[in-house]
DNA sequence: CTAGGGTTAG
C-alpha cells in the first residue's frame, strides 16, 4: 500500500477510466488489489462497458475477496447473470475449503439474484444455509425473493415463515411475490397481518391492485398511504397508463406537479408513454416544451419513450433525430421503437436495416419484425424470418411471435403450416392469452376449416371476447353461413357482450353471401349508429340478391359521403346483374375515388362486352392506357408438404411446369369430349351462341390445382387462395374440374370461400 | 448487498 492513491474518485468519464486503467499498468499496480477495486467500483458507477471490465478482471494477476466483491457487484449492475455465476464459482475453487468469515456474506445476494432458474436459487439456498450464511437478514430477504422470481411462491412463504425474525423488506417481498403471482389475497392478508408498514409495502399495494386493473382500489390505497414517495406516485401513474386511461394519468401527474413532487425520470418516461397512446402531436409538444424548460435530464428511457412517442404522433424524422443523437447510448429498446415506428408505416426496407444493423436484438426486435412484416402484408416474409429467429438462431420465440406467425399462416391460408406452428407452441410451452386464441380462430377460418376454428372457440369458453366472437362470425360470413353468423350473434348477446362495428360487419357480410335478404336488413335496422361500412355491406346485399335501385336510393339516402366500398359493391352487383347503367355510375365515382384499381376498369368493360358494347369496352381499354393503369396480376398459391407454392397466370416457372399443364390439358380434353368448348382468352368475345359453358386457358388458380391435383393424394382436399377475385369463367372451370376428378376443391379469394364439389359451387352469385 | 415505480412487439 505505499503506492499513492490514484484519483479514482475523480474520474467522470470512460476515457478517465481508459487513462486510469493505463496508469495502473504504468505503475505495475495489477497486482495491487486494493488500487483494483477501487478502480472497479469507479467502474460500475460510470456503467463501464462488460467486456472491458470482463477483460481487466482475467488481467489480474491475483484478485482478493474485495477484488471478487467489487467485480461481482459490477457484473450484477450490468445484469451481466452468467458472469457472476461464474465468477463465483471460480471465487468457490480458489478459496481454501475451509467456511469463510461472515464479512463476506454479502456475495450471496448478489449470486442468488443472478441465478437463472428455480433450482439453481435452491441449490444456492442449501449451499447457504449449509455455510451457515442461513442467519444472515440479507441472505435469508434474497433466498426468499429467488423463490418468488421463479413462481416458488409457497416455498417462499415457508422460508418465511420459519424466520426467526421478520423485517418489514421481508414482509413487503412475500407481498409483491403474491401480487406478482395473480394471488392478491394473500397478498393482502399479509399486509394486513404485518406490524409495520412503511412507504413500500403501501405502494406495492397500490401496484398490484393496478395490475390486476383494479383502479379504484388501487387509488383508494394511494390515498389511505401516510406518506406518499416519488415511487408511490409513479405506481399510481403507470397504473391508469398502463390500462390505457390517459386522462387520469395526466390529471394525476398535474396533481402531483401541483402538490410539488418533483417528478423524476420514471415519471416522465410513464407520462410521455401515455401521450405516445393519444397520438397528439399538439400534446406531445406541450409536453416536450415542459421538458425543456424544467431542462428535465433525459436518461436513455426518456429518450427511448420520446422516440416512441414522436413516431406514434407522425413525426418518424424527429423520432429518428433523437435515435440518431443516442449514437451508442442507444439500448435494444430504443432499436426496437424505431423498428416498430418504421415498420407501423410500412417502411419496412428501413426497418429490415435497422434490424439487421443492430448489436443486440431480444425477442422484442424479432417480434417488431416479424409482425411488421405480418401486418403489412408480406405474411410469407414474417414466416421465413420466424424460421430464421428459430431454426438458425435458437431464440426462443413468446406468445407474441406466434400471434404474428399465426395470423400470417391464415393470410397464406397455410393449414399444414398453421399445425406445425402448433406444434412450435407446445414444444415450448407458449401460453396462450385470449388475443393468441383469438388469432387461431382467424386463422383456421382463412385455412378453410371451420372445424378447427369452432374447436377452438369452444376450447376457450368463459374467457372469450367480442374479438373471440367476431373472428368466428367473420369466418363463418367468408364461407357464406349466414344463418350460423346470426346464431353466434345472438349468443354474444346472451353471453353479455355487446357487438360491436366489425360484428355487424361480419354478420352483414354473411347474409349477404347467403342471400339471405330480410335478416340482414333486420340486423341492419338494429345497428344504433350504422358507418359507412355498413351500408356497403347493405348494397352489397341488396346488391347481390338483385335489388340494384333499393341499393342505390340507400346510398342516396346516406347521412355521410359513400367510400370507394359502397360503390365497389354497387359495381359488383351491376356486374352480377348485368345492369348497365347502375354499373356506369359506380365506375365512374370509382375511376375518381381510386383512379389506380384496374379492377374497376375491368369490371365496367365486362359489363359492357356482356351487353355488346365493343366500342365502349375499347373506350375503357383507351381510358386504362392514358391513365397508365396496369391490370393487377392476379396470383394463386397452394401449400404442399408445408411449402406454399405460388403462381401468376400462364406462368411456367415451376419446375414441374410442363406436367402441371399437361394434366390440366388431359382434364381439358376429356371437357371437350363431355360437349364442353375450351377457349382461351375469351373474355370479351362474344359468347351468344355458345350452348356449353366456355373453359378458358390458365389462370393462376388453374395452375395452383393442376400442381394440386400432381402432387396429392386422391381424396384430398385441395386449398387453394387467391390474392384477387375468382372469376366467372374460371369458376366454370373448376366445377368442371372437381366433378371429373371427384376432388374437394377450396379456393379462397379476398374475403370469401368457394367451395367445389361435384362440379357444384357453393357460391351461385358469379354467373 | 435486501422490499415499491419506467421504455419496445400482438
């Protein structure tokens, strides 16, 4: 100890760190432990980079207890887990076998919180109480609070109760265990049984009455506390934010700054989170004005929540100022907001690089991802990239992943996919909440199978939702159940849940797909404040069953402005009915509201080639080229042995190409043969005179059933989903198809299942 | 060295 004490006190930054750590070395101190662990302790408080101080450690040429002690400490502040187990077990192999002297109790704390599961904190409770550690108040407080981290919650409590004697922090962990565990009660008994409570045990109350969304009493506690800590107001704070009553939250926080709590950095971060809900930028700038001028000290969780808030008000270059500025303070927190923001608007070529730029990723960057690409509509991209986290980089996906990869497979419509997502969930034992079983309902709907989805929504009785509800009625309307759609409505009902807008939605489009006229206007006169939706979904009805001018006085008769829905079903019905002039008038609001949708311009030119109107329908082919509207093409995908294969019309991109066109042909021959014409391409012609149905060369579910039909058994179901609309000639066609082969073929488009089987369709409305 | 509050994803 005759070296002179280096200012370790007085070292402010990282780099004061580095020229320390350098003079150290100068002065051949390695080996100076006491100089050591004051440097590491320096270390921790400045939050030293791991691996700096993981190196500095294994430099060292023999480090004493208070080196191991100060390091540990360090570790443990950077929740660094694993190193302190292990430093730990190198600290157990170094000493002499012999009990050490009580000074160093206090490592147990440490080591006990590090440990990763239930049974490695019961091997440290024998290991202690074996060392006789077992007396220590410390020691005893961080066994029982391991237990609690772990769900131990009755091995706790016997911990606890064969104290010798109890401290209030005992009393206060065993009562935020229970709260932490979904057991208020005895939770609250405990805190009733208690001789002393102080600040915390209150506000643990308070807490927990706010998680289990009990606001009132959770308020009534914050109320009754004798004394109220920055900590209490914050808990009371993040309850109403956390249960999404923003209001409450910003009353309360004005309250506070009234009173003259100085708010810290955990009440901004709660308050600025909230308002990140409302979406205001007004608000947002309000706050962020107090912000400054209070010159509030913005840690890396107010920056983090700023970024959040900024990207769900609008203002994503502001969001990205503040990542920017960040630089490497930037925690994968805050990397994950700005993936979320960009994936929210669909930029997910920005996100995709901010996810693959960033150090670190946790199961939330994956999920932000992944669900980016879900929600935007690239479900086969959120599906490789789920395969990606799992397969190549063993993360172990939550509930979360899998109701994005759950609603993706429903997009594809990937029913073999879906079972082994199922699979995925059992084998790690993913819970799911109601919001997972919720997504399962949607997706055997959109996979084609009702039974599934029913199995389901009856699995989940007691807990179900208006969400649970709807995604069945929306299943059972896309497969054209009308009458079960009403049914399950009813039941809501007498199960005390309201419908909502989209059940009306779901209900509407059901009677409408079964023609099922009078119930829906029944259901529609029933809905208290009818949107916009809903008349769409009652022009279509009318619509469809043949009432084209009701249809038209009902829009005429709307208390709003009609959206690009209601003239669509307007159009589509003139289509179905062959009405010209109705079908004039919707195109033409349609050409204006969205100028880009091709569909429009072939719908109006159908119906002008069905009443013979040659020059009108080249007018329409003139009016798409000026207006530079390409035709969508439309493609089809069929999943085989857990692979979705996907094709456009006419493609012959598939490498069993050639074979899917030559059993199509086989089937077009033996048409022919049955009295059937095949004409390719034969859309706009005139077909008068034909007496058969007409069978048209390839479309792209032609092909997705030629591959079917190859590569499957016979017996098979064939699925098959389109990202645009069945059209008439190929319904034709696939009739045909399912009745010379006896398959059930499913084909899905957009909203709605056709149904093949022995050559009948179970929707009539095409042609 | 123990107990209470905070950011992101569906």
């Amino acid at each position: 100890m005759s070296n002179p004490p280096l200012p370790y006190k007085a070292a402010k930054t990282h780099k004061h760190l580095r020229e320390l750590h350098a003079q150290i070395a100068r002065q051949t101190l390695l080996h100076h432990n006491h100089h050591i662990s004051l440097f590491i302790r320096r270390c921790a408080a400045l939050r030293a980079p791991l691996p700096y101080v993981r190196l500095l450690f294994h430099s060292l040429p023999n480090p004493n207890l208070p080196v191991f002690t100060s390091t540990l400490k360090f570790f443990s502040l950077s929740s660094a887990h694993r190193d302190v187990l292990s430093l730990f077990h190198l600290l157990r192999s170094r000493r002499a076998p012999a009990p050490a002297p009580d000074a160093d109790a206090f490592i147990y704390p440490i080591v006990i919180n590090a440990c990763p599961n239930a049974s490695s904190v019961a091997s440290a409770h024998a290991h202690v109480f074996k060392l006789g550690y077992g007396c220590d108040a410390f020691v005893r407080n961080a066994v029982v609070n391991g237990y609690l981290r772990f769900g131990l919650v009755g091995v706790a409590r016997e911990v606890f109760d064969e104290m010798p004697e109890r401290g209030v922090a005992d009393w206060n962990a065993m009562i935020s265990g229970y709260w932490r565990w979904g057991r208020g009660r005895e939770a609250c008994e405990l805190f009733d049984e208690m001789p002393v409570r102080n600040v915390v045990s209150w506000t643990a109350m308070v807490t927990g009455y706010a998680r289990s969304g009990d606001l009132e009493r959770a308020r009534g506690f914050f109320e009754g506390m004798p004394e109220r800590s920055v900590v209490s107001w914050n808990a009371m704070l993040s309850g109403y934010a956390q249960s999404g009553l923003v209001d409450e939250a910003i009353e309360l926080f004005l309250e506070m700054v009234d009173v003259g709590v100085e708010a810290d950095e955990t009440t901004w971060v709660t308050v600025i989170s909230s308002l990140a809900e409302r979406g205001d930028p007004r608000l947002a700038k309000s706050l962020v004005d107090s912000l400054d001028s209070r010159r509030v000290n913005c840690n890396c969780f107010v920056k983090t929540a700023l970024i959040d808030m900024y990207a769900k008000c609008g203002e994503l270059t502001t969001a990205r100022r503040i990542f920017d500025e960040m630089g490497t303070h930037a925690n994968v927190v805050s990397w994950n907001a700005m993936i979320s923001a960009y994936a929210r608007v669909g930029d997910l070529a920005l996100a995709r690089s901010l996810f693959d730029k960033m150090p670190r990723k946790n199961v939330v960057s994956w999920n932000s991802m992944i669900a980016g690409y879900a929600q935007n509509g690239h479900s086969f991209l959120a599906i490789e990239l789920f395969k990606e986290m799992t397969l190549t980089n063993n993360f172990k996906p939550d509930e979360v992943t899998m109701v994005s990869v759950i609603s993706a497979c429903g997009h594809l419509g990937a029913y073999e996919l879906g079972r082994w997502v199922m699979d995925v969930i059992a084998k790690n034992r993913i819970n799911l909440s109601i919001s997972g079983y919720n997504a399962l309902i949607s997706m055997y709907s959109r996979c084609g199978s009702m039974e599934d989805a029913e199995r389901i929504f009856h699995e989940i009785t007691g807990v179900r939702d208006v969400i649970s509800y709807n995604s069945l009625i929306t299943g059972f309307a896309a497969h054209g159940y009308g009458t079960r759609a009403i049914e399950l409505m009813s039941k809501m009902k007498e199960e005390g849940l309201e419908p909502d807008r989209v059940t009306f939605i779901g209900v509407l489009a059901a009677c409408s797909h079964a023609g099922l006229l009078e119930e829906g206007q029944h259901v529609f006169r029933s809905i208290k404040s009818p949107t916009v939706d809903h008349y769409a979904c009652m022009v279509d009805l009318l619509g469809r069953v043949g009432k084209l001018e009701e249809a038209k006085r009902l829009i005429d008769g709307m208390p709003m402005k009609a959206h690009a829905g209601v003239y669509g079903a307007l159009l589509n019905a003139s289509h179905i009915h062959k009405q010209l002039e109705l079908g004039e008038f919707a195109a033409y609001k349609l050409f204006d509201l969205e100028p880009e949708n091709s569909g429009n311009y072939v719908l109006l030119s159908n119906i002008y080639a069905f009443a013979k109107r040659w020059k009108e329908v080249d007018r329409i082919r003139e009016m798409m080229g000026t207006r530079g509207v390409k035709k969508t093409t439309g493609c089809s995908w069929v999943e085989f042995d857990g692979k979705v294969h996907r094709f456009i019309a006419g493609d012959q991109l598939h490498e069993r190409s050639k074979e899917i066109y030559h059993v199509l042909e086989e089937l077009e021959k033996r048409m022919r043969a049955l009295g059937y014409i095949a004409i390719k391409d034969c859309v706009l012609r005139d077909v008068e005179d034909e007496e058969k149905e007409v069978i048209v060369g390839t479309h792209s579910e032609k092909l997705a059933i030629g591959f079917a039909l190859l590569m499957s058994e016979e017996g098979a179901v064939i699925r098959v989903v389109k990202n645009l609309r069945v059209c008439g000639d190929c319904h034709v066609a696939i009739k045909m198809i399912s009745k010379l082969t006896r398959r059930e073929i499913l084909v899905r488009d957009n909203n709605r299942f056709h149904h093949f089987k022995d050559g009948e369709c179970s929707c009539q409305d095409y042609w």
